[in-house]
C-alpha cells in the first residue's frame, strides 16, 4: 500500500482512545474489518464515518442540506466523540476558524452547502497554500437566484480550480468509505491537501440507503501533525510566518516567482495523491462495458440515472457503457482516455446548467467531437432515466416515442 503511518500513528494501534475505540491500521479498517448493514439516511452515514474518524475539531453553521449532518455531529461531540465542536458566525468564519485548528494540528471536519460554499469561497485556496489537510463535505445545491435548496453541482466547478482534492460520491456507501479513506490521503506528507467530498444534496442526504458499515469501536489513528511538509503551529513556530518576510510582501521578481512556485508544488501534491488515492477508493473511475461504441461518462448520482438509463437502452436494443468518475481532482486523464478509446459517442449527463465535466471531457479526451454535453438539469431538477436514454436515441437519429411513454 502507498499510503503508510508514522512511526506515532504505528504506536497507537491496538490501543483505545478515551471513548473506547481501538486504534485501527486503516487499511484493516477498510478492507478486512467486518462490516455490518444500516438503513440510514446520507446524513446519517456522515455522523457515522465521523464516529470512526477520530477527529479532534469540527466547525459548523447551518445551510440546508448539510444541516443535519452539522446537528448529528454535534451530537457526536455531547458523547465524546470529537475534542471541540462550535458554530461559526458565518460560513467565511467556520473555513476561518478549521484554518485556525488545522494550523495547530487537529485533524478537522467541515461540512457546507450552496451559497455557503460560495461565501467562504476564499478560504480554499489558502487551505491548498498553507498545505491544511481539512476534510470537507459539500452536499451541492443551487447558488443562483431564484433560490433553490435541492441539489444543483455548479458549486463543483468553483472548487475544481482551487488546488483541492474534490471527490464526487455517487451513493451513501461511497460517502462512508471515501469520509474515512479521505483523511488517510489528504493527510500524507507527499499530498498534505484539504478534500472537498461532494455529493448531490438532497439525492444522498435525505433519501435512505443499505449501507455497510465497520464496526463502531474501531477508529483510524490520530492524525500527526508533524508529518506535514509545512511547520505545525507551535509556541516556537507562528503560523504562515511567510507572510511576514520582506521578500513576499515587495513586488518584485522574488516574490513572484516565490508565490508561482508553491502553486506549482501544491498541485503537484494534488497529483501525487493518485498513488495514495486508487488503492483505497478502487481506482479514479469505475467501468463497465466500456467496449461498446456508446458510453455514458458521469459523476455523483448521475451515474445511478445512468445505469438506469443503459437498462432501458437495453430493452431497446442498444448496448451501452458507463464510466463513472470519482476523483475529479486529480483528474483521471489516462484512465478516462483508456476507457473511451472505442466509444464513437460519449453521453455526459449532468446536474448543473453548463456542463463543467462535459468541458473538462472535451479538454482531455482526443476526437471530442464524440463528446455530447448533456443532458443536463439544473436548479433542483431530477433527470429522470428516461431523459439520458432520450437524447442518446436521438443523436443516433432513432425515433423516441417509445421511450416518452415509460414511466408516465
């Protein structure tokens, strides 16, 4: 396995931590641990994979619909499970104050929404510069007026071009094994970067799923500090003391070159994370018939629409693929590249009104003319199954009217 524990975090396993819980080699946690059935909602699953993260400060303030992982969690901390929880005054000051913990050398967890994304915006960038390692979940919807609270992943493309690692859960058992698998790679001393885990609110966090879960009285191993490539805060050590030396503040070359260097290197980390990263999470995509000549290319639950929609294709006599993206930072190029080489037609249905991944496809991929950007919806909009297998019969110029009577 890429992914290795310090020397501190080895000590620790096998041992109990004040609630109980064993210290686990996370990669037993992972993959040989036994795993038990729940029926829970997203939220729920969130409050779960941070019982077992052993998280020592989580920040909150309330925007639908993250709020109730946000009230869970504190709940979490009334039992001991988590050192600090507090409520911010604003979404700016929670992406504040986790800077402030993660600084100090908490293992820190946030979770945020929408417009609140949106507002705290600025934080994410000096997160990747300051190399924080905070994990936080965005359970995307809508940031335009008119207002809208369901699911809409226009956040997503914001976050795509801050440094960060953003992943894109599709379904509630992604979003308990990447929680915990996440704080492993984000916290490697060669990636040392914050995570955005994504998910379509409303479509993973208020709707029930069977999810398999480890047991409760396991927990990963604290996060230690001083494997960062950056100084820990300490009383010897002030945070971001860069800040204050003569040559970053003048303009001149120096300073330049000082501040296109680290963003450089940052994402280099980003993309160091692959070798840690696909072990634990199964590979940056996932396939399947990827030989056929039509391919549904997706992200979050529009892969869940779009399995259904090769079932109803099915019926019809076309045989379509899917891939299914999980990590859009660090983007999959030659895994995405591979997978669609015989594809004549790339479908790339989304939950946002520009197509973002439809864009990044169209960079990456080679003869993008293949590439159809849609169908996508946006604002809350669902995308029923029918609408994917729609416009894949009418790029191939086949009639539709069998496919507008399903499910009326």
């Amino acid at each position: 396995m890429a992914n290795e524990l310090s020397e501190t975090q080895k000590i620790q396993i096998g041992k109990q931590n004040k609630k109980g819980q064993t210290y686990t080699d996370p990669n037993h946690l992972f993959f040989k641990a036994p795993r038990t059935a729940a029926f829970y909602t997203g939220s729920e699953v969130i409050k779960e994979a941070i019982r077992r993260a052993n998280v020592d400060v989580m920040v909150a303030y309330p925007i639908t619909p993250q709020s109730e992982a946000a009230a869970l969690i504190g709940e979490l901390y009334a039992e001991g499970y988590i050192g600090d929880y507090m409520r911010g005054e604003s979404e700016f000051a929670v992406m504040s104050q986790c800077a402030g913990a993660a600084f100090g050398g908490a293992r820190v967890f946030t979770t945020t929404a929408g417009p609140g994304t949106m507002r705290a915006m600025e934080n994410f960038p000096m997160w990747v510069g300051s190399r924080l390692p905070i994990q936080m979940i965005v359970t995307c919807r809508g940031i335009n007026s008119p207002l809208s609270i369901q699911p809409d992943t226009l956040e997503m493309y914001f976050l795509l071009g801050t440094g960060m690692l953003v992943w894109h859960a599709e379904t509630a058992q992604d979003f308990f094994d990447w929680m915990l698998m996440g704080f492993i790679v984000s916290e490697q001393p060669d990636v040392h970067l914050p995570l955005a885990l994504c998910c379509d609110g409303f479509f993973v966090t208020h709707t029930k799923d069977t999810v398999m879960l480890t047991p409760s009285e396991m927990c990963l191993p604290s996060y230690d500090p001083y494997r960062s490539p950056v100084v820990c805060m300490d009383m010897e050590s002030p945070p971001v003391r860069m800040m204050r030396d003569p040559f970053v503040m003048k303009s001149n070359y120096i300073s330049y070159m000082t501040h296109a260097s680290w963003q450089e290197e940052t994402r280099a980390a980003c993309e160091r994370s692959r070798k840690h990263t696909i072990p634990l999470i199964g590979g940056l995509i996932e396939t399947e018939n990827v030989d056929a000549e039509i391919l549904i290319v997706a992200s979050g639950t529009a892969v869940s629409q779009g399995r259904e929609a090769i079932r109803l294709l099915e019926d019809e006599g076309l045989r379509v693929g899917l891939v299914k993206i999980k990590s859009l930072r660090p983007f999959p190029f030659e895994e995405l590249r591979e997978a669609t080489k015989n594809a004549k037609h790339i479908f790339v249905p989304e939950f946002n009104v520009i197509g973002w991944l439809a864009t990044e496809l169209k960079a990456a991929l080679p003869d993008n003319h293949r590439i159809v950007a849609g169908p996508h919806v946006a604002g809350g909009m669902t995308m029923p199954a029918e609408v994917i297998a729609e416009e894949i019969q009418k790029t191939l110029g086949r009639r539709v009217a069998t496919m507008a009577a399903r499910g009326s």
